[in-house]
C-alpha cells in the first residue's frame, strides 16, 4: 500500500526570500521578494531590487489616464517578477484606507492594484510608504520548497526599513544585514542535515 505523507508547509506570508549567490536563475540573481501570499497551491511575491529604468510613475499614469491635477507625486517603479508584466501593484504601509480588494500581508503591509490608488498617490494623498511593481513572481504547489530546500533562498523578516528603502540596489547586503549574515560567507553549495 502506498501512502502519500505530505509535509506540513510553513507560512511564509510577510516574509522575504533572499537569493543565494549560486541560486541558478538570472532572472533572480540577488533578488529580494517579498511573499505576498503562501499556501499549499503555491506562492505570489514582488521582487524588491530592481528598478524599471524606462519608465516613471508619472508616465504610467499618463498612460492609463488616471486624472491628476498639478505636479505628480512619484514613487518607485521595480520590475515584481516575471509573471504577467503589464499588470502593476501597488505595494504600501497599512496606513492608507483601501477598498477591500486589497490584500493585507503581515508585517504591516498591503497590496492593491485598483485604480483609486495610484490617483491618490499621484496627488500626495496615498499611503505613507509605497512602491509600485509591474508584474510578480509566481510559484506553483511546492515549487517554493523545493528551491528553499536545494538552497536558492534565504528567508527573513520583512522590515519597512527594508522594503521601502531607497538604496534600491543595496536591499539585498541590507536584508541579509538585518539576519546577521555577511554576503562574503555565503556558499552558493548547501546540505542537509
């Protein structure tokens, strides 16, 4: 009789991913992602470090017409991940009252990607602390594990200092900072107990 005996999955919602050095996937080299939902039908996340070069907040809201009176209050844009790039979210504090089609992740965290948002925040009235993705990273049932467990990520708490800072390049030294790890220890070869 063949019994299929499934591990228990860790939450990692609110948590980021840091990439090994050896991690295997350029799209990923040194990247920072914050999960933004984790279950056992997979995992969602926006990749933190890595800006869009060719386009500004302030063209994006021109282009979908969002209406803006007077000077734009920009914010950064980053590259989320390479599922469904022209889809953008807004990543902000939990401070900003939202419509319920925005999706609250612990640590003090929302995701939303209505509309209303990015008016308010091309007017300065948007949430204290906020950056904007065009596309996200996505994993499918147990794809996350696996690569945790062939050692392709480190995980850590996410901090708004972290998430929100504006060293864009630099959030990567800076979360492994916040665990205590020097880049230079690494091992891009990892084993298992």
């Amino acid at each position: 009789m063949y019994m299929h005996i499934r591990k228990a999955i860790t939450d990692l919602t609110g948590k980021l991913l840091i990439a090994m050095p050896d991690m295997g996937d350029p799209r990923f080299e040194k990247s920072v992602i914050l999960i933004c939902s984790h279950s056992s039908d997979g995992a969602m996340g926006l990749i933190l470090n890595r800006a869009v070069q060719d386009i500004r907040f302030s063209d994006l809201i021109s282009q979908l017409n969002v209406p803006v009176n007077g000077t734009v209050h920009d914010i950064p844009l980053h590259f989320g991940g390479p599922v469904e790039m022209g889809r953008g979210f807004v990543l902000h504090s939990d401070d900003y009252p939202v419509s319920n089609r925005s999706m609250r992740i612990p640590g003090g965290f929302r995701v939303t990607s209505t509309v209303d948002i990015l008016e308010a925040i091309a007017k300065g009235r948007g949430p204290e602390k906020a950056l904007m993705t065009l596309g996200y990273s996505g994993w499918g049932p147990g794809q996350l594990e696996a690569e945790l467990q062939q050692n392709g990520w480190l995980t850590a708490e996410a901090t708004h200092e972290v998430v929100f800072a504006d060293d864009i390049i630099g959030k990567w030294n800076a979360s492994l900072d916040s665990m205590g790890v020097n880049a230079l220890h690494l091992s891009a070869t990892g084993g298992t107990a």
